[in-house]
C-alpha cells in the first residue's frame, strides 16, 4: 500500500551573518558668511544616515549620507558655534549568497577616528573614518512533512509555533511646525528631538502611524555667548504602505529624527520670534504574524521497514517587545576644575546581546560629549564612557539564538561640574523588539522498504523494561507496535509520551 504524505509551508529562519565596512570620510567645510569665522576647533562629528537597501545574491548595497557635524568656537568672543555637511554615499557589502523570501539589515556603528582641522578662519578640514556594523536576518518559506497515513506508518507530532515577517518598511518622513524664541536667535547650535509613536493603527496593506516628535533646540541671543534651550512639539499621522501587513500583526513602529532645517520667520509686537521648523525622521515599521503548524518528528511503520531522511530547521519566534527606560550615571575628573559647562551629547555604540549571570542582557557603550570654557576662556570637549545594559523583560532558554531588533535615544542628559569631576546623568530608552531563533528536528522524507518478518507465534508474551525518561514513541519503534496499543496494554493515560519512572511494560502483539 503507498504511503500518502501531506505537507505544507513554513517560513523557516534562513540566514544570519554580519557584515562590517569603514566609510571614508574627506572633506572641507566652508564657513558661511553669517557665521563667525573660527577661532578654535572644539569637536567633530559624524553620523550616517541610510536612506536605501537593496539586496541581491552576495552582496547588500547601502546608499545614503554621513552626516558632519563640527562645532568651533567663534572668533571676537562669538562662543559656541556649530557647521555641517552631508556627504553622500553607496556602499557595497559583500554576504555570503543566500534565498531569502523576507529579510531586514539593521545598519550600525562607531566613529573610527576623526581628524579636524581649520585651514584658516573661513575653511575646516577634516579626515576620518566611520565604521559599520551590518547585521542581515532572513526568513526562508520552507517545505515541511505535516501528516503521514497509509502503510502501518506512525508518527510522532510537533507543534511549531513562531512568526512570519509579513512587513518591513523604511521610510524618510518630514514633519513641519514652528518653534518660538524669547527673541531673535543670533545662532542656533542645535537642534535634536526624540520622537513618541502613540497610536498604530493596522489595516490590510497599510497603516497609520500618530504621535509627537519633541524637539529640543540649542540657541543663541545677539549679544550674548551664553547658550539657551527652547523646546517645541510637532504632532504627526503618517500613513504608511505595508504590503503583507494585516490586522492580526504584531508590529513595532519608530520613528528616529536624523535632521532638522530651521527658517527664519516674523518677530511679534513684544519681540518674540516664530521659525518654521523642519524635521526629517526614519520611520521604521515591522509586523510579525504568528503561525502554528504541526509537523512530523519522527515515524516508523508497524508493517514495512521505514527509512527516514532527517530534516533540521530554525523557527523564529518574537521573544519580547522593548520599550524601556534606563538611566546612566557617571563621573570622572576634569583637567581644569574650574570648566563652565555650556552643552552636551551623547551617540551610541552598536547594541548587542549578550548572556550575564544566565539571563539575556542587551549592551552597548554610550560615550557622552560635554562642552566647556575653562578658566582661560577656551572651548573644550570633555568626554565619558558609560556602560549601557538592559535585562531582557523576557527569559532566554539556553539552546536559543537571540537578536535585538532595536533603537536606542536620548530622553535627558544632564552634565554638570562640581568638585573638580564631571558628572554625567543620562537617561536612554530603548525601543524595539527581540527574535528568538529555535531549532527543531523533523521528518524530511520517508521511504517505506521491505515488509518486516512476521511475528513468532510461539512468543506468547514480551516484557520491555523500561528506564526513567525513556519516550514512549521509541519504545513502540523498537518493537514496530503502535504507541495507542502500548497505552492501552499497560494502562497509561492517553497524554503519555515521556516515562517519569523505571517501569515494566508490556508489548502486545507477541
């Protein structure tokens, strides 16, 4: 009799590899006209942003701008005073080659070293490198054995239960409001933001993200060195289109401001001042619909010898949802205890996870940038490393493979003097989500062979001593007799499937 086989498709855990790229960078940034001339170099920064990934056999090609930030202090007393530039780029990385059915490359990294210099007081050089860390993750949709009937076959069913990545998005947004000063700024320093996605709402193909992007801008008034902070909130309703994505997702949305553009507006009657304010964010959006499928692990025929081809595959699975608060905290001494603390900022490290003392913990170093005047009236940069660790909220079994899909922000950052030592405060939230990859064991394929020997009909009864923690379904494949008739024949409940005790048992069909 031929044996019928039933199966079905798993999006099963395909590849994961990490890939790592230096970005060069080499450029000179003139002053514009409206901004003092340097009198000093203080700091430089560099950040990218990638705007685009595209994925073909072997190789990952990322294109987008790095972004450079210098800050100086100006001439003629002008204080803190800050230029950039953005420097396109496209950057191939090679991978080994791989099918993938849906994938996502999370684009990471560290300044290497930055060189600046200021040619003369209108023209800044600077030379350097950046580092990326790529890390690539696909889903693969695979074939799987699902049922087995005819032939005497038995079988021993599992359960696999994980996600299929239904929508990964990228998209660059602009966001528009105005941010009102006390005064005319005479400069702006800076202007950062950290974004609150506070309603996602999941439809068939699409979505609605709403929310708030908090803006912080550095300032300064006409005729005074001292920096000031003003603050503005933008409300957004992006709508989104996510093919794949549906109501029954789970989804993680973010939204990372990577630029802003202030333009001058009116002054009022009492000498307020009104800048429009554009901002540019990376709107990231990820859905996972989770899936259970029951699949063959093993079998065996009671009738014909049976050869089984083993097949081994990974299940991905969500593990848990990040949206968690930390705060940082550091000292350290300062080369001139007398330092005036002007601003502050602070840029991460690449995330990883790692296992400490047995429970999953996400890492990654955050190195914060504090700006001063010393006592000799010179701008300075003085920097603190702080160590960033967050407990997963989830627990991480030992034969599980793990990876954070997530984004760190600053929330607050405080520095202060005091004592000679600076004294950081940093508050992070980390927003994302963490997969777990599981490996099961199942049945590839079965081949039905030779009709096995007929019992011996002088045996009238066979007794099988069992051990503790044997399975049941092995037991009944030594003996080729269904594991339904050893329960019945030994009077075990129809959930046994593992031994808890050394035992003896009896094997019908003798």
């Amino acid at each position: 009799m031929e044996l019928k086989v039933f199966r079905d498709v798993l999006p099963a855990a395909g590849a994961d590899c990490t890939a790592k790229a230096e970005l060069p960078l080499e450029t000179e940034l003139l002053i514009s006209d409206y901004l003092p001339p340097v009198q000093r170099i203080v700091k430089c920064f560099a950040k990218p942003v990638v705007l685009q990934k595209q994925l073909a056999p072997g190789r990952l090609t990322l294109e987008g701008y790095l972004r450079c930030t210098v800050y100086y202090q100006g001439e003629e007393g002008a204080g803190l005073c800050q230029t950039e530039q953005k420097l396109p780029f496209t950057k191939a990385l090679e991978l080994p080659s791989f099918a993938a059915t849906a994938w996502t490359a999370c684009v990471e990294g560290q300044t290497e070293y930055l060189n600046c210099r200021a040619v003369n007081p209108r023209r800044i050089e600077v030379r350097g490198a950046y580092g990326l860390v790529v890390s690539v993750h696909a889903q693969l949709s695979t074939e799987v054995i699902t049922a087995l009937s005819e032939g005497g076959i038995e079988q021993k069913p599992v359960t696999l239960a994980g996600v299929r990545r239904a929508a990964t998005l990228e998209k660059l947004v602009t966001i528009e409001g105005a941010l009102t000063f006390p005064k005319p700024p005479a400069a702006i320093l800076d202007i950062t933001g950290t974004a609150e996605v506070r309603e996602l709402k999941r439809m068939q193909g699409k979505a609605v993200a709403k929310g708030v992007l908090h803006v912080l801008c550095g300032w300064r008034a006409e005729g005074d060195a001292a920096l000031r902070s003003q603050t503005a909130d933008l409300p957004f309703n992006q709508i989104l289109d996510a093919d794949g994505l549906s109501e029954d997702c789970r989804c993680l949305c973010v939204l990372e401001p990577v630029g802003f553009a202030a333009a001058e507006g009116e002054t009022t009657e009492d000498g307020a001042a009104s800048t429009t304010l554009t901002a540019t964010a990376m709107l990231r959006l990820s859905g996972w619909r989770p899936y259970q499928l029951q699949c063959v692990a093993d079998a065996f025929s009671t009738r014909f010898e049976t050869t089984l081809t083993p097949q081994t595959l990974a299940t991905e699975s969500l593990l848990c949802a990040l949206d968690e608060t930390t705060v940082l905290r550091g000292s350290g001494p300062l080369p001139d205890a007398g330092a005036h603390m002007l601003a502050c900022f602070a840029s991460f490290g690449p995330v990883s996870l790692t296992r400490q003392e047995g429970r999953a913990v996400l890492t990654a170093r955050a190195v914060v940038s504090a700006f001063a005047e010393n006592t000799l009236g010179e701008m300075e940069c003085y920097e603190k490393a702080l160590d960033y660790a967050l407990p997963l909220p989830a627990d991480l079994p030992p034969d599980t493979d793990a990876y954070p899909e997530c984004w760190l922000s600053v929330q607050d950052l405080q520095c202060a003097s005091a004592g000679g030592a600076l004294d950081v405060s940093l508050t992070v939230r980390a927003e994302g989500a963490v997969l777990a990859r599981q490996t099961a064991s199942l049945v590839g394929a079965v081949e039905l062979g030779d009709p096995l020997a007929p019992a011996d009909p002088e045996v009238s009864l066979r007794i099988c001593y069992a051990q503790p923690g044997e399975e049941l379904f092995a037991i009944a494949r030594r003996y080729h007799v269904s594991p339904g008739q050893m329960l019945a024949a030994n009077d075990l409940p129809d959930t046994t499937t593992r031994l808890d005790e050394a035992r003896r048992l009896l094997v019908p069909g003798g």
